[in-house]
C-alpha cells in the first residue's frame, strides 16, 4: 500500500506545542520469543484471546495476558495484531518490520520491559511517519517510578506524545489501558471521548496516597485507583507530553481525513483542476466538510484563539466552530511551485473543545 504523502501531505503545528492510517481502533503488540521464530508469526491478527490460544500461544505466557486484559475493555475492540519476533531483536527494530507490512493499525505494546529497549522503541513510534501511540506500565515502587532515568520521567522530558504510560502492578496491565482505547473509538463514531475517568476491566487499582497520585501525575504517569468507596477510576488519561490522548488521536484523525479528502479532490475530478484562486475555494470547501463534522462529534468547538497570531487569527481572535482555514492567492506563488503544479497550501486553525475533568461546588446556606 502506497502512501498518499506525495500526493497530499499534511504538516500538523500544535500550539500549544504538539499525522494516517484508518485503524484507529487497533492495537499491535509486540512478543519476543527465544525459540520457534518464524517469518510467518512476525504478524498475525486476532479476533479475541481465544484465538491465540488455538495458534499456539501458552495461556501463561505474557503475550496471551495481555490480549485478555485488551479484550476485556468496555467497550471491546474487535480485534488485535500481534508480531513475534526474535528475544536477539530489538523492540524498535520489531516495529519497523511490522511498519514494512502495514500500517493497519494505531496502539502499540510490548512485552518486553528493559527500559533502555522500552525507551528506544518510544522514540521510534515517536519518529515514525505513520501515527501511532505506545502504551506502557512501570511497576515497581512509587519512588523508583517517579524517579530521574525512570520511563517516566524520561519520556516526560522528551515531550513524548506518543507514549501513554500506566503505573500498575502488571506489565500487561498496558494492555488493558490500549484496549480500552481502542473500544472506546471503535463505538465513538459520532461523538468524542476522553480516557479520563474509565474503568480498565481485568485490572486491580492500585493502592496509592493522594501525595503518591500527585507525584505520579508529575511526570504525567496515568493512575488506576480507588475513589470513594466503589468507583475505579483512570487517571488522567495523559500522554508523556502532557496532552490528552483524545487531543492526540482526534489530531491525527483530523490531519487523516483532510489527507483523504485531498486526494479525492484530486482523483475524482474529472477535469482538472486549474492553479487558480477557485481551486483553493475547493480545497476549503471539503476540508470544511470534513471540520464540521469534528465540531458535530464534539472534538471542536467554538473558542478564542489562544495560540499566536497565525494567518488572519489574531491572538484571542473567536475561531467559530473551533476552525478556520485559508490560503495565500495564487498571485503569490513562486515559479517553482507552479512549474511543479503544486496547490497552494491550505493552513487550517483548530480549536478543540477539551474536556471537563474536575467542577467546584459551591454551597451557600442560610439559617
């Protein structure tokens, strides 16, 4: 499968600051095997643990654990890919082969832990052309997670926003934090959610002092505790960077379907489509199309312009609907870009809606 890049490309600047397969409801993960290697299991799909089970995989073993705590989410993903590959290889260099077969796919995981393998497989998901979002766990004690040179703390001082990091008793416990998020785009088709605030079936929360909680959410680990009496509760549902995996993924979500609307423009014209003032009218007229329907699910929403001035926004300028797009006139286009046939480039202005994840009660009471 070819990709659209040379045909439409998309260049996402967050501010503050911060692309597409369509399998943003599919995790991957990754198992290493000492013996028994084959190019035939470097990747397989599965519709449920079950079937793992019946291929061959021992129902001790980490990787049929963790596809059970994946499957167990509320809403389920329908289904999970998994690639073997040699214990010699390295984590990273097992994903790169996964991305030379497809790209089918949004979550990544991987059973093996070392954190020097665990933080140079972030960093490739990180650099990776294709998106993508690796989760996580770091066990242990408190102390040592939240420490200098923890998976933590490194991939918060990167500004990793392409790692989601449990703290959790079990390794695997990731991949239930994975299939969470996956079932939860799988159902939301036409409305946005957030993590924050979920329960990951097939997880024990963990036992943590509210002075352990705020270190944690420091170097913006996600927690699973106990609220209350009875309610369980994922906390905050927070990428290394400190954005809400919702922001992440409804952005490369965003940046995928104005890449396909382009090149639909483009494909199923059946003239052509001249180097003028109108075509950038097209182009605007089905990016529109496309953004009108984030603000109907949720994902934007009209607000001030908090970023700085871009284009014709201003600084607190109201972006209505939570977008705006324009493109310079073609008066403006250098020689080069004409004689090559480029569009002039459209430049989109999103404003997402956010979410609410805490509320003040006042009370006031008279005698």
């Amino acid at each position: 499968m070819l990709s659209y890049d040379n045909i439409a490309r998309v260049s996402v600047s967050a501010s503050p600051p911060a692309p597409a397969p369509d399998a943003f409801s599919t995790g991957l993960i990754l198992f290493p095997v000492s013996a028994g290697f084959s190019e035939e299991k470097r990747l397989k799909t599965y519709n449920s643990a079950a079937d793992m089970l019946s291929d061959g995989f021992e129902p001790a073993g980490e990787a049929y654990q963790a596809a059970v705590k994946y499957f167990a989410a509320a809403p389920a993903p329908s289904r999970v890919l998994v690639s073997c590959y040699p214990s010699g290889e390295s984590p990273a260099a097992a994903y790169a082969a996964v991305l030379d077969r497809t790209a089918d796919f949004y979550g990544v995981c991987c059973c093996d832990h070392t954190p020097a393998r665990m933080q140079a497989l972030g960093e490739a998901v990180a650099e990776a052309q294709k998106p993508a979002v690796l989760f996580y766990a770091v066990t242990g004690t408190v102390t040592d997670a939240v420490a200098s040179g923890s998976l933590f703390h490194v991939f918060k001082a990167a500004a990793n926003g392409r790692a989601c990091g449990l703290y959790a008793a079990a390794y695997t416990d990731a991949a239930a934090l994975m299939g969470l998020a996956m079932g939860l785009d799988l159902v939301h088709t036409a409305s946005a959610f957030a993590l924050c605030y979920k329960s990951l079936n097939g997880v024990q929360p963990v036992s943590l002092t509210e002075s352990e909680v705020t270190s944690l959410k420091n170097v913006n680990a996600n927690v699973y505790v106990t609220r209350g009496y009875d309610h369980l509760l994922l906390e905050n549902g927070t990428a290394a960077s400190g954005r809400r995996y919702d922001e992440v993924l409804y952005q490369d979500r965003i940046a995928n379907d104005l890449q396909a609307a382009a090149v639909r423009l483009l494909a199923e014209n059946t003239g052509r489509l001249p180097q003028t003032d109108d075509t950038s009218a097209q182009f605007i007229s089905v990016f529109s199309a496309v953004l009108a329907g984030y603000a109907a699910m949720g994902v934007l929403a009209t607000a001030p312009w908090r970023g700085a001035a871009v284009g014709p926004i201003g600084v607190r300028d109201t972006v209505e609907n939570g977008f705006a797009l324009w493109a310079e006139p073609y008066d403006e286009q250098t020689d080069a870009d004409r004689q090559a046939h480029k569009a002039m480039p459209v430049h989109a202005a999103l404003c997402f809606a956010g979410s609410v994840e805490s509320v003040v009660i006042t009370v006031n009471v008279t005698a």
